[in-house]
C-alpha cells in the first residue's frame, strides 16, 4: 500500500476499487478529515519554461493539495468561454485571478467536448467508449483526467467505465482525452520513437506526489518525445495527452492567437493573492 505524504500525515492511497472492503466508509472520511485539517505551509503554482532539444515547453505545475486546480467551459448564459480572454474575465468576475491555463481535450465543430466532462460535480458530456474510430482521442489506450477533493487522478477509460458509479463520486471535475502518454512510467507502446509526426501538442501529467503539470510544446515535437520528457525531466508517472496544433497555453506570448476552443483547465487563486 503506497502512501500520500501530506505534510504532517500520510493519507493511504488505497485502489479506488478496495476503498469499500479496506476501510469502512466512515472511517475513510474521518481518516481524510483530519489529514486535510493539518496545516499546510504556503505554496503557488510554478510557471516554468524549458527547452528540451530543439522545442520550447511551457509547463504549468500545481499541487492539487494545496492550488485551486478547476475546468470551465461555459459562462453564466451557456455560451462556451472558448478563449483565455473570456475565461480571465469570468474568473476575474468571481474575484479569482488566473495563474495558468490550457485547452482541456479535443472537442467537436460546436465546442463540445469529445468525451466525458465533468464540472463543479456535475456531468455535462457522457463517457466515449468507442474505440474504432480515427483520430487521437480513439488512440489506445485513452483516458480521464480527474480532480477530486485536494487529489488527482489519470484514469484509463475502461477502467473509468468498470468502476463508474465510484468515480463518479470522486469526480469534481473531469475530461476525456486521448492517448494516454504515460501509464505508470511506460511510454504509449504505439508511440514510433522515428515518428515524423509532429505537431504542437499539450498535456496534463501527475508525478509519483500526485502533483499536476499541464505542459505545452510550443514547436512541434512528437508523441514519443513529447512523452519521453514529460517522464524524464518532468518526473510525471501518468500522462493524458490533451490536444494538438490548436493547443495554447496562458501565459505565453501566443495565449489569445488561433482559433476558439472548447473546455479548459485552469490554476486559479483569489484576487490579489500570492
């Protein structure tokens, strides 16, 4: 049984699937109750850019412990927030500044995201188990991106869709994406190390401190290198691709150029906080 550090305890990270058998419910949540009173020191999210060969990355990192990690996707009247610009205005609406964000998966022609969404705990897009199907989200293995209470997950869809009911109680917020870049350490086996395929790409990773990255390459780079430096210099065990060529990331100089997209993710922190 692995354990969470969390400053002055150390949380058990049981298999979501013994969580019932190994701990009885009310004792799970006393357990996590007091492990999140305990007092944890100050900490902001870490913009930081790296040059990793020839291709420029700008990563995000933030602790789901201790940073305020949400998605957004629509405004008040239903209408896809689609740029920073208007989600920097919503956020600054609810007096909340924002530190970094970037587009949260691949989505269709009306800004719908491709799979399951979650937001504020509520299910707006359903889980996609196709698999036959073209393009990067059906690349196998994909997954779900996870924010629960001060955790994160990167879950495979069918493991998603065999414990549904579970997570969906864990879920605060969730996207669908695909491939998964990294599964525990592994690099996607589809992943051609010669691959010419290259793109501008982004994606979410978790280290082995269930600590969040969102990276972007702002050149074009390929799966295989892409994943290879979200493990080696990243020291991310799990990695859920996210998107390609339309990919930004706040801030960098390109943020508000290029065309609408759908859900983001987004660290954010109240106004006038450090």
């Amino acid at each position: 049984m692995a354990l969470l550090q969390h400053e002055t305890c150390f949380m058990p990270l049981f298999p979501l699937t013994a969580l019932r058998s190994l701990l009885p419910a009310a004792l799970a949540a006393a357990a996590l109750a007091l492990c999140l009173a305990a007092p944890l020191p100050a900490r902001a999210a870490e913009v930081k850019q790296y040059q990793y060969h020839q291709v420029f990355i700008s990563t995000c990192r933030a602790d789901p412990r201790t940073d305020t990690i949400r998605m957004y996707w629509k405004d008040a009247n239903g209408v896809p927030l689609a740029n920073f610009l208007r989600l920097d205005a919503h956020l600054r609406s609810q007096g909340q500044d924002m530190v970094c964000a970037t587009n949260a998966g691949i989505y269709d022609k009306q800004l719908q995201p491709l799979g399951l969404y979650v937001e504020n705990g509520v299910q707006l897009r359903k889980l996609n188990t196709r698999q036959n199907a073209y393009g990067n989200f059906y690349l196998q293995p994909n997954g779900v991106f996870v924010l629960g209470d001060r955790q994160a997950y990167i879950v495979e869809t069918s493991d998603y869709a065999a414990e549904g009911s579970l997570w969906n109680t864990v879920a605060r917020y969730a996207t669908q994406s695909g491939p998964l870049m990294l599964v525990e350490g592994k690099i996607n086996h589809r992943f051609d190390p010669d691959s010419v395929n290259m793109v501008v790409r982004n994606a979410v990773c978790l280290d082995h401190a269930g600590v969040v990255t969102l990276a972007i390459a702002r050149n074009p780079i390929s799966f295989f290198d892409f994943a290879t430096f979200l493990r080696d210099e990243l020291k991310c065990s799990d990695a859920l691709y996210l998107d390609g060529s339309i990919s930004r990331m706040y801030p960098t100089l390109e943020a508000n150029m290029g065309p609408a997209f759908g859900a983001m993710i987004a660290v954010v922190r109240a106004h006038g906080a450090k």
